[in-house]
C-alpha cells in the first residue's frame, strides 16, 4: 500500500524573527517585528520595547548549535527557517550587505548541513525591515521590488551550494487581512482601501515571481515555491448560495496560488477589480515577469473555516488571520482554532487536483500551553499526547492524501522548537517538541528539554511514517 516517499523531507519549521532574538546584533535592523510587541492585533510601538518577547525570543541567534543538534537527534531531513532580511540589509535600501549578516547565516546552514539536514530558506517571513515601512510605506511602494531583487540576488549567489529549498514569501495571502505585519504598510490598515491593498500585492507578486526567475538563472537545481495560508472553507449548509460564498472565500486564498502556478491573473479577480474600480497599476514588464511560476506550492495548514449566507446560524472562528464560522463538527484549541485533520487531505487533495504541481507542508502544529513536569529519574519534561494526538491525526490524512495520488515533498511542524507566537506574541502558546524555559515575563533559563513528542516524532520519522 502506497505510503510516504523514501525522500520525504520530515522536519520542522521556525522563522527568524519568532526565535533568532540579538535583535540589535552584529548590525541587523530594525524589523517591523521589532515594534509589535503584542502581535498582529495589538498596537505598533515607535521602536523596541521591553514588554516585546521578540527581541531575545529563545536566543537561537546564539544556541543555534545545540538547537540544530537536538533536531538532528529527532532525524530532521530539513529545517525550515527563514532569514532576517534586516540582517543583511539593516535599512533595507543599502547598496551593500551587512556581512555579519551573512556570516550567520553561513554558520546556520553549515550546521545543518553537517547532519544532513536540508534548510528549507523563506526569503521573507513577516519580517520586513522597518525602514522601508517608515520611508517606502512598506510594498505600497514599487521601489521594494528592487530592493527585495537586491537581497535576493545577495542570499542566493551566497548560499546557492547550501540552500536547495526556498519560498518566496510567507503565507502572501495575509497581506490583505495583516498589511503592517506581512506588508510593512505603516498607513494605519482603517485608511487602507482595497485598491492600496491589492496594489501592493501586485508588487510582492511580481516580487515574488522576479525571485523565481533569479532564482533559477542562479541556482539552476534549486525549488523554489510560493508560501500561502491554507485556509480551507466548508459550506455551513447545504443551500447552493452558501457553497458559492464558500467558492468566493476560499478564491481570496486560491488567488495568490493561481498566479503563483499559471503565471497571470485569474479572470475572477480581473472580474472583481473592474466591478470595485479596482485599476493595479502594471508596468509593461510585469506580464513577463509573472510568467516565471514556482516549482511547487507549499503552505500552513492549521484549520478550516465554514463559509455561509446565514450568518443568523453562524458563530464567528477564532483563528490567526482569515476567519470564517464555526464548524458544530469540529473542536478548537484552547485560542480557538478549529481542529480539522481531514481538512488536511482535503486541501491536498483540492491543491494537486487544481495545480498538478508538488506540495510540501510547511507549517501545521497545535498551540497549547504546555507544563514541564519532573520525572522520577529527575529528568524534567512535558507530557504532550495532545501535541502528538494533533500531528499524529494529521499525519496520517497526509498519508491518506498521498494514497490518493497527491505528489507531497515534505512536511515541517509549525515551531518544532517553542518560539514567540506569531499572532499573540506570547512564550505560553507553544508549538515545539523542544520545551524551552521562558515566560511571557521575560524571564527562565532558556534551557532547553525533550516533551514526550520529542521521542514520538524521532520514531516516526525514523519509520518514514510506518509508526504513525
Ligand atoms: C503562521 C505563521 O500564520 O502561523 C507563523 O506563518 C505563526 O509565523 C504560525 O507563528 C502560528 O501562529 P501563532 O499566532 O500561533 O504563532
């Protein structure tokens, strides 16, 4: 029976800015993520502050080694990280690198690659640098095209013998729905019109598609793919107009994968543009530049959202970003997001069918407080058989989806080291196989400890998923 790939990529998932921290170090920037330090929801602050986790985060800027040691002993094939793009370009408009920057990131993937370990590189992980949302207005501007072509071209003739693996930008689609977090769009989101909005995905598309093109002429082995938030839409009910406003939320989504695999824009949104006196203003290049399509598509997976005409019947979803109403079959965690491991499959399912291109899921996890108790041997761990119900239950809809003939390059868990969250900016919500001691005060010892996951994904990467 046909089960996961003798080359499946197993590993994890973090980005630069949840868990690096050395915010000011060896001469990196200032990053939009610098002045959030309650979130997406909460308010930016004018520079860093000391309530902001972010800034020290779990230290791996300098635990890096014995990080990437504990996920070799789990058997990673790949580790997900992306690279703080005000690392190299402090500003994010300087002509040159910031060498320092590099060295680290040298150092970072030589780690890896010593265990066999492949980094899986996002290029831009809601981590623009401030400055070009204090003096550009963030990807409202055409100029960040060249400026990301710069880091692009800077990253890859540097790393091109040690990253095979990269995305363009992470989860792209929350853009609309996040533009100072994803887009560095310092213009407060209330004054933004949807024109704004989509004018500035228009600049990270073809931002996105010049990086492939590089990309390729650069490293002529490399994959390159897209990154999008997977949201997945059920109808609530069955009345045909709810299966059409399921089809109309989950295009929000699919539209940035549409471009990303057919190289142009779907004729629904030209649609929706002319009814909205939508005009994007293209350069004459940019159809061209479009044309370059990824090598595969990969996305977050952590739950669905129902879609529905009768709101009356409706409960509104927690959730990160896109949200939707609750599913009366499914349960949430304990922030509220909806626990769909079919959904899984299903999107998979949905993604191939539509594409026919490789996947690769690159970030799904369950976030939960977590306690570290002391076992009678005085080893001090964290008894997680939610976190491993969760992945086990998803893992094995992975399985099913690859029976169904879906082409999957790999899988990294969201966090597979607790870091700070995204959303919330909190330590408490943790993701990781790895416990790491720090409080949403501040304060612990950032040592680091095996959960009980730990041992559960070592063995069933080490079974390529017969064990699940
Ligand atoms: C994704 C992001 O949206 O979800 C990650 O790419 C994020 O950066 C993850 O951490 C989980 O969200 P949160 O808010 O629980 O950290």
């Amino acid at each position: 029976m046909k089960t996961f790939p003798e080359n499946f990529l197993w590993g994890g998932a973090v980005s630069a800015n949840q868990c690096e921290g050395a915010y000011n170090e060896d001469g990196k920037g200032l990053s939009v993520q610098d002045v959030l330090p309650h979130g997406l929801r909460g308010e930016r602050t004018e520079g860093p502050t000391a309530d902001n986790l972010k800034l020290e985060a779990i230290d791996f800027y300098h635990n890096y080694k014995e990080d990437i040691r504990l996920f070799a002993e789990m058997g990673f094939k790949v580790f997900r990280t992306s690279i703080a793009w005000s690392r190299i370009f402090p500003e994010g408009d300087e002509e040159t690198p910031n060498e320092k920057g590099l060295e680290f990131y040298d150092r970072l993937f030589d780690e890896c690659l010593k265990y066999g370990i492949e980094p899986l590189v996002t290029i831009s992980h809601y981590e623009t640098p401030l400055g070009l949302a204090e003096k550009y207005d963030g990807w409202r501007s055409r100029k960040l095209i060249g400026f990301f072509e710069r880091y692009c071209r800077t990253v890859f003739t540097r790393y091109k013998d040690k990253v095979k693996y990269w995305l363009t930008f992470n989860e792209i689609n929350s853009l609309l729905h996040a533009p100072f977090m994803s887009g560095g769009i310092k213009t407060p989101a209330e004054q933004l019109t949807e024109q704004d909005l989509y004018q500035a995905m228009h600049h990270e598309l073809v931002a996105s598609a010049m990086a492939v093109k590089l990309g390729h002429e650069l490293m002529p082995s490399a994959k390159i793919g897209c990154m999008i938030l997977g949201i997945t839409v059920y109808p609530l009910t069955p009345d045909p107009d709810d299966m059409i406003a399921t089809m109309e939320k989950d295009r929000e989504t699919l539209l940035f994968a549409d471009i990303h695999a057919r190289g142009t824009y779907p004729k629904y949104l030209l649609n929706y543009f002319e009814d909205h006196k939508i005009e994007i203003c293209m350069e004459p290049e940019d159809g061209e530049i479009l044309k370059n399509t990824v090598d595969f598509i990969s996305f977050s997976y952590y739950s669905s959202v129902c879609a529905t005409t009768h709101t009356e019947l409706g409960e509104p979803t927690g959730g990160n970003l896109s949200r939707g109403y609750k599913n009366p079959y499914l349960k949430a965690t304990a922030w509220g997001w909806q626990i769909d491991p079919k959904g899984l499959r299903y999107t998979l399912n949905r993604l191939y069918d539509r594409y026919q291109l490789p996947l690769f899921i690159v970030e799904n996890g369950i976030g939960a407080e977590d306690q570290l108790v002391t076992l009678e041997n005085g080893e001090k761990t964290v008894l997680d058989d939610y976190r491993i119900d969760y992945l086990r239950q998803h893992l094995i809809q992975v399985r099913e989806a690859i029976r169904d003939g879906v082409e999957i390059m790999g899988y990294t868990s969201w966090g597979c080291i607790d870091l700070v969250s995204a959303s919330t900016a909190e330590m408490r919500k943790r993701y990781g196989y790895i416990y790491v001691d720090r409080g949403d005060d501040g304060t612990g010892s950032l040592r680091r400890y095996r959960k009980k996951s730990f041992w559960w994904y070592r063995d069933i990467i080490e079974s390529n998923g017969v064990n699940l």
